[in-house]
C-alpha cells in the first residue's frame, strides 16, 4: 500500500505527502472499531485520514473530527476529507492532540498511534513523528482520551503486544478497562504481531477474539475478506 494514492470503494486516499502510508492496521482499525450509535467520532493521529473516512463511511450519522500534529499529513488528510463524499461530517485539526481542545465529548475515539520507543529515531522529522512517541507518549494519549471520551464512549487502539500492555497501564490509571481484545496474526502459526482493544469506562468481562489475515497457503482468510469487504477494491 506504499503508491501514491489508494483507492477505497467510496473515496480515494493521496498519500504522497504522508509519512506514514496506509497501512493493514489502519484498515482493520477502521473497520472494526465501534460504539452505539455514536454521534461524535475522534481520530487522533489521523495521518492519511483514513481511519476517519472509513468510519464516515460506516456510521453516516456521526459528525467525525480529526487531529494530527505534522503540517503535510494534515494538509493531505485535509484534502482526501473534502474530496470524499462525507466532506460536510468531517474537519480536521492541525495540531497535537494534547493541545487539542473540544467542547463536545466524544461516544468514539480511535487511534493507531507511534509506538516505537527503543529504535534509533529516523532523521526525517516527518517518520518520526509518525513512528516514535517521543510527540505522544502513552501516558498523554491515555489522559487525553480520559479528557474527551464520553462517559458511555469506546476507545479503540491499535498498537503492538507489547506496547498495547504499557498503555492499558496508563488507561488503567484513569479507570478506563478493556472490554474487547483482537489478536491479529498474519497466519495462524504466526505469532500476534497486533492487538486491537476497545477500551470503556464500565468494568465488564474482556471479550477475546483471534483474527488471522491469511491462512497456512497464503490466502487471505474468509474471516479478513469479510471485514474489509465494502471498502476495499475487489471485495
């Protein structure tokens, strides 16, 4: 998914300018996140845009507001947003989210966030906003997300295992509790590589889940063809 532009069955992504492309996350994250009826969609982090189209796309009565810190990304996002055919629900801030400020509350937020913390930092500026959390540390998203998300709202990340495990840490401080969890592997004698979890303020048994992407021949699996089915070409 690295070419300059991506087209969706509904809307097309330019990407040329972004750092980071689209991604397989991105598209899991988008189709699976969800909350009841929600009236008020948050994307930190929002990149290509993405994420936030595939939710205008799935819930066409939600007003969809995104955030993301690097001028290009935003600019492009900006873009892929008024050229889509959800342009009227969708705006787009430019700036970080822990200066992010909304009056309203949010019943969904979603985030695929930078992660990587050990790694040598790239020296294009872009990539590293994009990659290293030295611009959103867990600990900022996780009161950021405490800050906006609606009492009876839904967080949903995705992130890897370990990483995952260091910001349910940090949700954990703000009472916020995982109640579904997606393993994601690329076959089924693969290890997870991914884990998407939905986070809530109710404290109720975690549903566990397993999605693999293809099966042990190399075909993309019926269970993954029927998530992206509706977005992507061709399915």
């Amino acid at each position: 998914m690295g070419q300059s532009w991506f087209d969706f069955q509904q809307f097309r992504i330019e990407q040329d300018r972004c750092a980071m492309k689209i991604s397989t996350d991105a598209v899991i994250l988008g189709a699976l996140a969800k909350a009841d009826r929600p009236g008020e969609i948050l994307d930190i982090g929002t990149g290509t845009g993405v994420i936030a189209l595939m939710l205008a796309q799935r819930f066409p009565n939600a007003n969809l507001v995104a955030v993301e810190l690097d001028p290009e990304a935003s600019r492009q996002a900006r873009e892929n947003f008024e050229r889509s055919p959800f342009a009227i629900r969708l705006s787009l801030h430019s700036t970080a989210i822990q200066d992010f400020q909304s009056p309203e509350l949010f019943d969904l937020i979603v985030s695929n966030p930078p992660y990587f913390t050990a790694h040598l930092p790239s020296s294009n500026l872009q990539r590293n906003r994009a990659l290293h959390t030295g611009d959103l540390r867990f600990e900022d998203l996780a009161s950021k997300v405490d800050r906006l998300l609606n009492p009876k709202g839904i967080f949903w990340v995705i992130l890897p295992p370990r990483q995952m495990k260091e910001l349910e840490k940090e949700l954990d401080h703000f009472a916020l509790f995982p109640c579904r969890s997606v393993e994601v592997s690329d076959r089924p004698e693969k290890a997870p590589h991914r884990v998407i979890k939905a986070f809530s303020y109710e404290r109720k048994e975690e549903v566990f889940e397993r999605l693999w992407l293809k099966d042990s021949s190399g075909k993309y699996t019926p269970e993954y063809q029927a998530l992206i089915s509706g977005f992507l070409l061709g399915y």
